[in-house]
C-alpha cells in the first residue's frame, strides 16, 4: 500500500525537474533586450494613466462574491441531472435541500441589501466653527441627499436656515 504512495512522488518528482528543466532553457534561449515600451504596464492596448494602486468600490467585491456562489449551484445542478434517473427520489430530495439553502443565502444577500447596487449616502458629522461636531438629524440629511421622502425645495432652504439659526456661537456657554 504504501510503495503506491511511492509512485505517486515519482510522478510529482519527475513533473517537477521536467518544469524546471523547460524553464531553465526557455530563460537561457529566449532574447533579453528591455525597453520603456516592454516594461510599461499594459492595459488592453491603451496607455496608462494614474496610479495603479486605486482603491476599488466593495460592491464589486461582493458582486463577484455572490456571483460565484451562484455559480457553484449552477455547476452542480449538471452532473446531477444527469445521475437522476438512477438515484431515484434520493437524488430528488438531495437537491430539493441543496436549492433551498442556495435560496436562503439568496434571501440573505437580498435582506442584506447587497443586491441594490445604488445605496444611499451615508450620514456624516461635520464640523461647525464654535460648536464642535454636530451631528445631523439623519432622516433630514437623507432626504437632503436624495435618497428620503421627497420634499419641496423651499422646505429643505427653510429647514437649512433653521438650523443655522438654531446653532450661534454666542450662544454657547464659555464656562466662566
């Protein structure tokens, strides 16, 4: 039993010191000669512009994520169409199960909201010269950014003014 193991090491060994082989004559034989041009960064054709190190929105991420999980169902749904005649009701039940809880985790990316690929605004402090950090009613600034219940233009001018009335600096207690 264990001289079949053995085999299976010569057959990696000898994989192995055949790449490696390849490799050293391909780097002996092949021309070195560099130029701008060769060692530019490619981009399908096009000259490159900026730095390569951009800071990519996460929605891609989970998107590639999500679709490859989808994916995987997808590829497994094949091999068992085809032995499902001769499993029988097994085979039924298998992926009767197998779908569902591809479903709840559909149901999941869905509830998460992952699915939207337009998310709101998010709500941030600012700061106001003399009173510090204030942070804003976010169901105002929502509808500020339009991603709220609408609202006329003359009420979010209103209630902007408001605001700034509400927030003096002379206001402010000095503590003295």
């Amino acid at each position: 039993m264990l001289a079949d193991y053995g085999y299976v090491l010569l057959f990696v060994i000898i994989g192995a010191v055949f790449a490696g082989i390849t490799l050293l004559v391909a780097w002996m034989l092949r021309p070195n000669r560099p130029s701008p041009e060769k060692l530019s960064t490619y981009e399908c054709g096009e000259d490159p512009e900026g730095d390569a190190w951009i800071q990519f929105n996460n929605r891609f991420y989970v998107i590639a994520l999500m679709f490859l999980i989808f994916e995987v169902e997808v590829v497994l749904l094949f091999p068992w169409a085809i032995v499902f005649k001769s499993m029988g009701w097994y085979a039924f039940w298998a992926m009767i199960v197998f779908v569902s809880l591809i479903f709840v985790g559909f149901l999941y990316e869905l509830g998460k909201g992952d699915l939207q690929w337009d998310k709101p605004q998010p709500v941030v402090p600012r700061y106001v010269e003399g009173v510090g950090v204030v942070l804003p009613d976010w169901k105002k600034e929502m509808a500020a950014n339009g991603n709220g219940s609408p609202e006329s233009e003359a009420s979010r001018e209103a209630e902007k003014v408001s605001t700034a009335a509400e927030v003096k600096p002379s206001d402010m207690d000095d503590g003295s």
